[in-house]
C-alpha cells in the first residue's frame, strides 16, 4: 500500500490527483487525514506519528509533504517499511529552516498558550508557502487550507521534533523545490544526507498539488525499485 501523509494545514484531498495518478500505475493508494478523530485542542505531532504508525506495515511505502514528510521520518525512525518519501519535507531537529520573523509569529502566540488551533493569515501564507503567484491562486489554495493543533505548529516550526538516523534502515528519497522558500532546497539536500538518501530537485513552491505531474513520476521512479 501507498500512503500519503499531508502538511501542517493541509487535508488529504489535496492527494486526490496523486491518487488517481499512482492507481492508474497499479498501486493500492491511500491518504491519511491525520486530524480525523483528534481533539485539535490537545493533538501533539506524535500522535500523528503514532496515528501513521498503527496504520503502515513492513511493506507499505510513506509519501509525505511538508509536515508529513517530518512525520514519515519519524515513522522510520520507530518502525522498518518498504521506504518513504519526503516532498519538501519539514526538517528535524539540528537542520534549521528559514524561520518566519519574530513580528510575524507575535500574533498567534495566544493561540499557542491557549491551545487553541488556528490557520496561519493569507498575508503570511502567500509570502511563505505560495511564493510566486498571482494574488487568485494564492487565494484558491488558501481557502483550502484548514486549522491546525497549535501544539503540533509550534512543535514543527520551532523545530522540537528529533530523529536519530542510525535507528533508520528504510530506504529514503527527497524532493525539494527550487522557489520553495519555507524548505529551501538547501534544507532538503541536509535532509537527504541525514539518512545518506538520494535527492531530487524540480521547479516550483511549496504548494506541490497545481504542478504535482513532476513530482509524481519521480516518486514513482523511486518506489518502482521496490
């Protein structure tokens, strides 16, 4: 089985093209809603991971964007699969990230403090996540987005989130993107040599699910291997 793990905001419905493409190549497929069942107001990032976790065998595959890409490294870290596959993948602890400005983080702290799950602005997301685009599209895909546990958001972008590769022994592979400015390809390439993985780099922001064609025949190069 092939599962696919969204980001911080996302939903698995943005998988639905990757779905549809990997079915057609003869896959089981199968997006997690990693929210499903939660209680956003008390969610931490392991109970993601444990959510992932109780799901996958030894011979699924992990795809994961963004955040899901953090928590398939984590998956791996605790539990031996066919191999995983992080998409501009949010990095562990000890690999810094660009980080978002003291004054634009000042506004959710409440939230944080509170528990209280919330979604990041348009102002901030169209800077950081959707880079490059006309005002339109950045609205489309903002409106797609949904809340977040603020435990999970603080724990992923303050980066408190360790992974030990020497407990990894499932074969990996990344992809960064060449104007993604929230995981820099920089980011994605320190990734890769954690876990002495291959990476690959094609075009585009953050937001993979508008020009996904690409990334989907890289990732199907590398799981036919398996």
């Amino acid at each position: 089985m092939l599962y696919f793990v969204h980001g911080l905001n996302g939903s698995p419905v943005g998988w639905n093209v990757f779905l549809d493409f990997f079915s057609e190549k003869g896959f089981e497929c199968e997006a997690i809603d990693l929210k499903k069942g939660m209680n956003l107001r008390k969610t931490h990032f392991n109970d993601y991971v444990e959510k992932v976790s109780s799901i996958v065998s030894a011979d699924d595959i992990i795809v994961g964007h963004s955040m899901g890409g953090l928590i398939m490294q984590k998956v791996v870290e605790q539990c031996d699969i066919s191999a995983g596959v992080g998409i501009c993948p949010a990095p562990p602890k000890g690999i810094r990230m660009k980080t978002v400005p003291w004054w634009r983080q000042v506004r959710y702290f409440p939230y944080i403090l509170s528990g209280i799950p919330f979604k990041p602005s348009f102002g901030l997301v169209k800077d950081v996540f959707l880079s490059g685009w006309d005002e339109p599209k950045q609205r489309e895909v903002y409106d797609r987005l949904q809340k977040q546990s603020s435990h999970v958001s603080y724990e992923v972008m303050k980066q408190k989130i360790s992974v030990n590769e020497q407990m990894v022994r499932t074969p990996l592979y990344f992809i960064g993107r060449k104007q993604d400015v929230t995981i820099p390809v920089d980011v994605v390439k320190k990734v890769a040599k954690k876990y002495d993985a291959k990476c690959s780099v094609v075009s585009g922001n953050h937001y993979i699910f508008f020009d996904w064609k690409k990334i989907a025949k890289k990732v199907l190069s590398f799981i036919q291997l398996f």
